[in-house]
C-alpha cells in the first residue's frame, strides 16, 4: 500500500504502545497469571487494529483517487470554459494549447506548435520563468488591448516540466475611458503677438485699426475652430483655455496658426508673428499655467515665431524656422544697462564667465563688461579655463596690458574667493551643458546672463538678470550698446574696443550674417572709440599649418541635398578648426548649409553653418545641440563617427520632410 496515505489515518500506536508497557510492568511485579491472560488479549487486540487499519486505508485511498479524478475534470472543464483567453506554453516558448476564448481573437488562426513571441512579442519567458514579471500591460492583440497575467505550473518532481499558463484580460474599455479623460482635461494656451509693436511702426496710421482688426478676427476664429475660451489680457496678449484632444491635433498640424498669422498683409512691411506656449498634464489649472508662461518665455528666447508645449518636464517645439527680426528700438538695452549697474553697486565683487572652448564674442563680450565694472571701482576677474587657438593672439595682446594682470583666474581660485554677496555675470551662453564650469554657477546666489543664442531648454534657471536676444548678432554687439548706457561717456582702451569688435566681425563672418542696423552702430561706436579694423583682421590671422589643415577637411566634403558634409581627420581635435572649415564650406557654389564633424576622444562634435535657407539651429536642436539658424552647434557624447553621421543625416531628412510637408 502507498505510504502517502497513511497522512490521512489517525493510528493507534501510542495506546499500543502504553498496554505494552502496562503488561511488561504486571509481568515484573510477578503476577504472571495475569501477565499471560493480558499478552493474549493483547495479541488478538493488535490483529484487529492491523486489519481495521488496512480496511480504513483502502477506503481512504478510493476517497481520494474519485476525489482527484472529480478535481481533474473539474479543472480540465474550467480550463476549457473560462471566461478568460488562456494560452498553455511549455518553458520554451512553444505554444501547447489554446481556449476557445483566445481562438476568437486571433479569428481561429491555427497556431498550435508556434513561438508565443511570434504572436506576442512583449513576452519575456526568462523573466516569467525567474518569477520577475508575472503581469505584462496594455498588450495590442489585433485591434484590442489586454493585460497578461503569467502562472508557472510544474507538472512534475522535475524542474524541466514545467508549463506556463497565460491569463489575458480585456482592458481596451478602460483604457479608452482613461484616454478620454485625459483628452477632455483642459491646457492653457498662451498667445503673444511678439513683433506687434514693429509691425505697427511700419503702416501707415490710417492702416493700423485695420491690422489689429485683423489679428484680433484670425486669434479669434483660432480659438472658435479649438472650441476654447479665450480672453485678451494686454494689446499684443492672449490667454485660451481648451481641450487636451484640440491641442493633440493641434500638434499634430504643427501649429498652423502661426503660418496663418504671418499671412496677415495690411501694407505691413514686417510679417506678423506669435509666440505659443502650452501647459498641459499639470495636476491642477494653476500649474498648466506655469508650465504655459514657462513654454512662452522659452518661445519668445528662441526669437518667436513658434510655439512651445509643456508637457510636465517634456519640451516639444513647432516652428521657430524664420529669421530672427532685429528689434529697433533699444529700450530694453537701456533697462538692462541700468539694472545690471545697480546689481554691480550692490555686490562685494564680480567674476565674468563665458562657455566652453571659448571663442572671440565671448571674450570679447567679458573684456567689454570688464571695463565698464572698472569704472565702477568693483573687484572683477575673468574666469577663464581654457584657451584654444582662435582667442590666443589676442588675449596675448590683452594680457599685455598692465591693468589685466591676475584679472584671469580658473574655476577653483573663483570659488576659493568668492563672498555671499559675489555676483556672476554669464557672457555669450545661458545653457548649463555649455558653461565653462557649472560647478561654479551652482556656487553663486546672483547670477546675470548676457546672450545671444536661442534659449535652450537646459538654461541656467534663477538669474536675477536675463538679457537674451537672439535676433542679436552677438554678445559683444549686445554689451557694446549697454556700455553707452552703464556710465556717462564711456572710454574704454583701444585694445577692449577692439576685442569688442572682433567679436563681432567672428559671429557675423565680417558683417556677412545677421547683420542689422544696430551691429553697424555698436561697430561705428568702437571704431570711434579707437579700434582699427586693420589690428582686428590680424585677430584671426592662420599659419599655415592651420590652413592646410583646413583644406584637408574642407577636401573631405560630401554633398547630400545641397548640404555639404566634411569630416576632420582622425589627428585633427580642434573645434574651432571645424567652425572655420563649416565657415569656408559655404563659400561653394550650390551649397546652402554646411556640418563639419570632429571626434574628440568619445565625443563628437558637429559645427553646422548656414547661408538662411537652412536652419541648422532646428537640425542639431534635435540632436541636443543649439544655436542660431545660420550658426550652431552639438557635442554627441559616447557615440562613433558614422553613428553620429547617421543621426545627422536622420535630422536633415526630418526637417526636409516636415519642410516639403
């Protein structure tokens, strides 16, 4: 008889077992008559529990075998009958068995035999098998969504017969109820006519009630077509409040509102333009606000004329391909110009920093400040960490000047001596992958930025002052207009005029590129103040060491959509090198932009140029870089050269496709 069922007998041994030894204990004391008498009742006393046990364990063993075999059908009956799709897997994927419920989703497809990641592909047997993922989420199968429930059986003493038994339950109902919530929440939109003062400026004033009539009745019919509410709260501003489904497709449109603006013709010399921002997935409306003023701001940094979402802490960007507009008035130049002499009054000391591989603009534009805080009777240092061989010749000349010497110090002596109240100014950068050392903005309580570069979404957040204009030509061009209005009649040395300018001449590619009236002004103004244009021009004078190595890049080009694409040679680590190469590359007949790539240690770096008909800020923005349309540039960290191609060569075709479409 099996031994596993005498778990269910409750046996007599130990009341055997306490007779026997009453009788023994009889039998000692020598009453043996009895002892006898006892051993025979005893005897027969075992006999009959014997056969009692035998019959009681036969009994129990048909309970239990009828009862397994009623348990067996029972479980083959639900397994059959369960409401739920169930698929049967062995531990190598191959699919046993099906129920007629899964049968009814694949529409009776025989599939018996096959791989279950053939079927389903988000299925990870090993992790089923470890027991670390028993449920899997919202699995498409055909046109619903199901989530799937794992249970390893063994079917054996032995490990390697196992099967795994897969439960799916139907969620596609509730997750279209959860999407529809989510759709019917509403986002704040924030709408500002960002050129609306210009543009006024240049109709006739007979026109211009018409041609704010005409935004008014396009803002408008915009906000009807979203069903949203909308509310003017300034001449040039507006708020809507709209549903979280019109903003998806608004996304998807791209944003046609800003094409349909800019159409607006009332005899306007400039083309209307607005600026977008959209706070959505906020826990409450309050928040959505923050996120949509945050959005706006961000817009209006990139140079308007685009529209920026905020979805939590995800950034999305439509738009934002024209030219940057030069704003002429320079009242806010003024503004900031009288702040930041307040905020210098108000500080113990003052250190100027700039970006990484700092080029002229940036030291240029730190000199410039320089000068006028030495008017100011403030300490002030220059830190700077690195230099590189466009900035060599000049800041030799600088450093020649004896009102420079120890102005130059590196990031730990700025730490090591900066006070409480020690101010910071950033000069030519505001994004916190691209200052020079981000140890020492984390330092300092007061920051001020003075850029020109459109407003990533890394800018350094907390500055007391921000003064970034991208429609600028250049940093120097910027702090060369402050300085006429930081103190009465300005004199500077002839040498910090003249590094002022050829920050200029370096960002405008000798007054080629974004060159307005007011770059003509700030440079009138230097030349004024003694800067020669012959000294300049030896600035970025090469050896020729440098030149031939520029034409081997430049010999490397390939062309692809009338984009010119040139790799430095592996010995070749030099960024500015590239810059220029980009530089030169637009000088070819045909070619409308141009990216050089350079490899420096794991990294890759790409400087792109543009003669405006491309925007090679839009192109590397989305490989993480920034810029202008016509300048910018990305650092690609811990990739190979032909992978940092191909993912240049994926954004070009991007941003051809979404410019056809």
């Amino acid at each position: 008889m099996d031994k596993k069922y005498n778990y269910f007998i409750n046996g007599n041994k130990v009341y055997m077992i306490i007779i026997a030894i009453l009788i023994s204990v009889i039998i000692v004391y020598g009453h043996f008559y009895i002892g006898v008498v006892s051993i025979g009742f005893y005897m027969i006393l075992v006999l009959y529990n014997m056969k009692n046990t035998k019959v009681r364990q036969t009994e129990w063993k048909k309970f239990i075998e009828n009862f397994s075999s009623q348990l067996d059908n029972a479980t083959r009956n639900t397994l059959v009958k369960m409401p739920f799709p169930l698929i049967m897997i062995d531990k190598k994927g191959e699919i046993l068995w099906y129920n007629q419920k899964y049968s009814y989703i694949i529409k009776n497809e025989d599939i018996l035999g096959k791989s279950i990641n053939g079927v389903i592909k988000e299925i990870n047997l090993r992790q089923i098998l470890d027991g670390k993922k028993n449920i899997i989420k919202n699995v498409k199968l055909k046109e619903k969504y199901y989530d799937i429930y794992s249970n390893v059986v063994d079917i054996s003493d032995n490990l390697e017969d196992r099967i795994i038994l897969l439960y799916l339950y139907d969620v596609t109902q509730m997750l279209k109820i959860v999407k529809n919530l989510e759709l019917n929440k509403y986002t704040i939109m924030l709408m500002e006519v960002d050129n609306f003062d210009d543009v006024i400026k240049t109709i006739e004033e007979g026109q211009r009630p018409l041609i704010v009539a005409e935004i008014e009745r396009t803002v408008n019919c915009y906000a009807q077509i979203l069903n949203a509410m909308i509310r003017k709260y300034d001449d040039n501003k507006y708020v809507l409040c709209v549903q979280d489904n019109y903003v998806e497709k608004e996304m998807e449109k791209k944003f046609e509102i800003l094409d349909n603006i800019r159409e607006i013709n009332m005899g306007n010399k400039l083309a209307v333009t607005l600026s977008i921002g959209v706070g959505r997935g906020g826990e409450t409306p309050l928040q959505n606000e923050n996120f949509a003023a945050s959005a706006k701001e961000l817009a209006l940094g990139r140079g308007g004329d685009q529209a920026v979402v905020k979805s939590g802490e995800k950034l999305s960007f439509y738009g934002g391909k024209t030219k940057e507009v030069e704003k002429r008035t320079k009242v806010r130049a003024r503004v900031i110009a009288h702040a930041l002499v307040e905020l210098i009054n108000a500080s113990s000391d003052v250190f100027i920093m700039g970006h990484i591989n700092p080029d002229i603009d940036c030291l240029g534009a730190a000199v410039g400040i320089y000068s006028t805080i030495k008017f100011l009777k403030k300490d002030c240092h220059i830190v700077l960490e690195e230099t590189n061989s466009s900035i060599n010749l000049i800041l030799e000349k600088i450093k020649n000047e004896k009102e420079y010497e120890n102005i130059f110090i590196d990031s730990k002596e700025c730490i090591a001596n900066m006070k409480y109240n020690s101010l910071l100014i950033l000069v030519d950068v505001h994004s916190r992958g691209y200052v020079q050392d981000i140890k020492v903005v984390d330092a300092f309580e007061k920051i001020v930025i003075i850029d020109h570069h459109r407003k990533s979404t890394d800018f350094v957040e907390g500055a007391l002052l921000s003064y970034i204009e991208p429609y600028a030509s250049s940093t120097s061009e910027l702090v060369t207009e402050m300085l006429q209005y930081m103190v009465e009649k300005p004199k500077i040395k002839i040498i910090e005029a003249e590094a002022l300018l050829a920050g200029i001449y370096v960002d405008t590619k000798n007054f080629s590129f974004k060159t307005g009236v007011r770059t003509f002004e700030a440079a009138s103004f230097l030349r004024r103040l003694g800067a020669d244009t012959v000294d300049v021009k030896k600035f970025f004078a090469d050896d020729l060491d440098t030149y031939l190595k520029r034409a081997e890049i430049i010999k490397s080009a390939e062309i692809f959509n009338n984009i010119a694409i040139a790799v430095c040679p592996n010995e070749i680590e030099d960024i500015v090198l590239a810059a220029q190469a980009a530089d030169e590359l637009l000088n070819i007949t045909g070619i409308k932009a141009s990216f050089v790539f350079v490899k420096i240690k794991d990294n890759v770096c790409i400087s792109g140029r543009s003669l405006g008909e491309v925007n090679v800020q839009v192109i590397l923005e989305s490989l993480g870089g920034g810029g202008h349309m016509t300048m910018a540039g990305v650092k690609i960290k811990q990739v190979t050269l032909d992978e940092a191609l191909k993912k240049l060569k994926d954004a070009i075709g991007k941003y051809i496709m979404e410019g056809e479409e």
